[in-house]
C-alpha cells in the first residue's frame, strides 16, 4: 500500500490535470492547495475551528498527504505543524509548499508509519486527520493519536466509516467505542449519507 501512496502523490504533484480536477470540484480552494482528498475551504475552516489552535501551539496533521490542506491551516491560525505520512513522495512534496509558503521554520514533515511515529508523546495541543483513518489498523493509530496529544488535546478527522462492500480490510463501522477505549470524549460526531443510497 505505502507504494500505491507513492504512486498516487507523485502523479498528484506532476499532474496539472490532477490540480485542474481538484479545483472544478472544489473552486473555493486556494490555487496552491490540492489535496488527496476532496474537500473544500469550508471543511478547512471548519477543521481549524474545531481544533482550536493559536499561535505557540502545536498540531498534528496524521496522514498529511502533501501537507497543503494542514499548511494552510498553519497560515491561518499562526500554529505550528507536524505532518506525518507514510508516502516519502508526499512528505517531499509537504516540505517543497511548505518553503514556497514561507512556513518551513513554521512547520516539520516526517516520513512515518502514523501508528508509530516516534515522536515525543503530550506535545500535540490538536490533531487533525483527513481521510486516513481507513487505511490504517484502527487500534493502533486511535492509541497514538491519544499517545501524541496533551491530555485536552482536540481530535479533529474524517473518514470512511461506511461502504455497501468494504474494499479495505481496516475499515470499521463504527469508530466512536475505539476512541471511547483510548479515553477520548466524543464532543461532536457527524454521518455524511451514503452518496449511494436509494
Ligand atoms: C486520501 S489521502 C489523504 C491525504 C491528506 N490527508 C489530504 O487530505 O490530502 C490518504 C493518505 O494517508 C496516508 N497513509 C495511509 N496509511 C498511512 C499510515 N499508516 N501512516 C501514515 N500515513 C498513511 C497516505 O500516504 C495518503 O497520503
């Protein structure tokens, strides 16, 4: 899978088509940012909103893809930015927007397993996580994201918590009693409809 990753950000960073896509969806995105994922400057905004971060603090991109989407949140908000990938493909384009934003001294990338990224544990004051979560084994990235944050550090993803036929072997259907289990409290939890319903 950590090659497929590499693939799929490598076309992402090469391909003008690709960028093209991502704005004709999502025109309210600023022309520098195109994510792996679809969403718009509305979901931005509202990530950063309910991760709560200022200036002299710390947050967590877990699976940051190319890093733009946490980038721009690091512009806005004045915070500092850790970004963890798997991909060394998406960790390399992370830090090439991060230097063109002028966020280098702002913002770090490593390359990591987000289940185990080897950093120092309770420094995080928020995390944010973009459509990952699926692609990893539940448990473990629940039990890091906790292991990563302050003890009111805030949480803040999406993911895929419901296909008709599953297509990957850690996705769960419910995720709230894994981040029950890690001591998390759920504030607010959201259900898109499934975009195949009858
Ligand atoms: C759909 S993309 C979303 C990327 C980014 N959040 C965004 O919105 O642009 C999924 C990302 O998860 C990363 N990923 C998958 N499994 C991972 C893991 N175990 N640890 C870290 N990153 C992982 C992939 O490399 C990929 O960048």
């Amino acid at each position: 899978m950590d090659a497929q990753f590499d693939r799929l950000h490598e076309a992402i960073s090469a391909s003008q088509a690709y960028c093209a896509a991502m704005h004709a969806c999502s025109p309210t995105l600023p022309p520098w940012l195109h994510p792996a994922s679809v969403v718009d400057r509305s979901d931005l905004e509202r990530f950063a909103a309910e991760m709560h971060v200022g200036a002299d603090e710390t947050f967590v991109d877990f699976g940051c893809g190319n890093g733009a989407a946490g980038l721009w949140i690091a512009e806005r908000t004045g915070a500092s930015l850790i970004g963890v990938d798997v991909s060394r493909a998406a960790i390399a384009a992370a830090k090439t927007i991060a230097r063109r934003r002028r966020l280098s001294s702002r913002s770090r990338f490593i390359v990591a397993d987000a289940a185990a990224t080897g950093l120092p544990g309770g420094n995080a004051d928020a995390l944010m996580s973009l459509d990952v979560l699926m692609f990893m084994e539940p448990r473990a990235a629940v039990r890091e994201m906790r292991r990563l944050l302050k003890p009111q550090g805030i949480a803040v993803m999406r993911t895929v918590e419901s296909l008709a036929e599953p297509f990957l072997p850690t996705l769960v259907r419910d995720y709230r009693p894994i981040f029950r289990d890690e001591q998390f409290t759920i504030v607010h939890d959201e259900h898109l409809p499934d975009h195949r319903g009858p």
